[in-house]
C-alpha cells in the first residue's frame, strides 16, 4: 500500500477539501491557543463533519488538562488523540480511559538518547508519532517549526505500535524521508503552508501525490 498521509492544523474549508480529495487518509486539528494553526471548538466541529467515513480525524493536544479535553471532545467528533507535549505514561493512560478513544503519543527525537522515550510511551500509546525536538529557544513550540531530525536514527528499527515520521517534511523530501526511516504513514503541517498557519492547497495536493507513490517498509 502506498504511505498514509496526515495533514495537521488544518482550519479552512478549502484546505480540508484538498486534503480529503487528495487521499490523505488522517486530518489533524490543533487545539494548542499558542499555535498559529489552533482552531476553535466550534469550526473544527464544522470541518470534521465534512470528513468522509474512512478519514480519521485527529486532535492535537499539548498536556491539556481533563477540563479542556472535555470541552473539545463534548464538541469535535474525533477518531484519535493526539499528544504533542510532555505527557507521562500514566497520563496517557488516563486520557485513554477518560475519553474512550485511541491516543498517538508524540516523541520529540533531537538524538538517539530519545528513543528511550518511545518505548515507554509504546507501552499506553496506541500509537506513536516521531517529531523533530523543538529549537532551544522560547518561542519554539511543541510541533510544526518546519524542521527535521536524523532520519537516521529511526533506520532499521522497528516498534510495538504502529507510528507515523513527522518533523520537516514536504513533497520534495518525502521519498528520501520513507527511504531512510521505512515509515509507511507521515504527517505534515508547515511543509504545506505558505505562510505560518495557512495550508494552500496546491502544496497540500502535491505532498499526497508524493505519498501514493511511495511504499513504506514497516
């Protein structure tokens, strides 16, 4: 099968419907006040409607706390959740049994020490997400800064869940990212947008015409 694609931070019409038309197969909403992709309740309830049966539709969380993940969830019909900040296992563990629904774990990958990471979160997580580990600088945020990490050090490695390489990508190096890493689903935000926070829907149609023709290893 070709490689699964998830578009992330998506909050308009137009940009969803390239998405879904495109093939991606998961479309991310981000509900993170700090991100110049966060999306309110009520519009990402919108958006989500409009997904057909057979796209799944994410929600971004960093470390949300029970109350915000009830007033998001008590409104957008998600399929999975998705936590991009500092969550421990047992965090993890308790959103899962709160909600009732699926959880992808971020990892945030700056060397190989951090792997170690992975494994601990594999054991809650449904599933896990490989991200490039933020700049050391303030304003750096937890996911979606355009940047990638070694590939490399995902090379040869296989894990107890299913997961999904993220961090940098675009259409122009995918092939390369899925040749390294064996990665068989990817998830972009910031390699599809032409300014911060805004999908255009040309780059959106063009990094999933990349995704078909790829096939992932693991």
């Amino acid at each position: 099968m070709s490689v699964a694609a998830k578009i992330c931070g998506l909050s308009e019409p137009e940009s969803l419907r390239a998405a879904v038309t495109g093939g991606a197969r998961y479309v991310g909403f981000v509900f993170y006040p700090r991100s110049p992709r966060a999306i309110a309740p009520p519009m990402a309830a919108e958006l989500a409607r409009l997904v057909p049966t057979g796209i799944r539709s994410v929600g971004l969380f960093v470390d949300p706390d029970d109350e915000f993940l009830e007033h998001v969830t008590g409104q957008v019909p998600l399929d999975l959740i998705q936590l991009h900040g500092g969550e421990t296992p047992r965090r993890i563990a308790e959103i899962k049994a709160r909600y009732a629904l699926p959880v992808m774990k971020a990892v945030k990958i700056g060397g190989p020490d951090d792997l170690t990471t992975a494994l601990e979160a594999a054991e809650v997580a449904d599933r896990l997400l490989f991200d490039a580990k933020p700049p050391a600088k303030v304003s750096a945020l937890p996911g979606g800064n355009g940047i990638a990490f070694d590939w490399t050090i995902l090379a040869g490695r296989r894990w107890p869940r299913p997961w999904m390489l993220s961090g940098g990508l675009t259409a122009d190096n995918l092939a390369e990212a899925v040749r390294i890493t064996g990665a068989s689903e990817v998830d972009v935000s910031s390699g599809v947008e032409d300014r911060p926070g805004h999908k255009d829907p040309a780059l959106v149609r063009a990094f999933l015409s990349a995704a078909a023709g790829l096939t992932g290893a693991s």
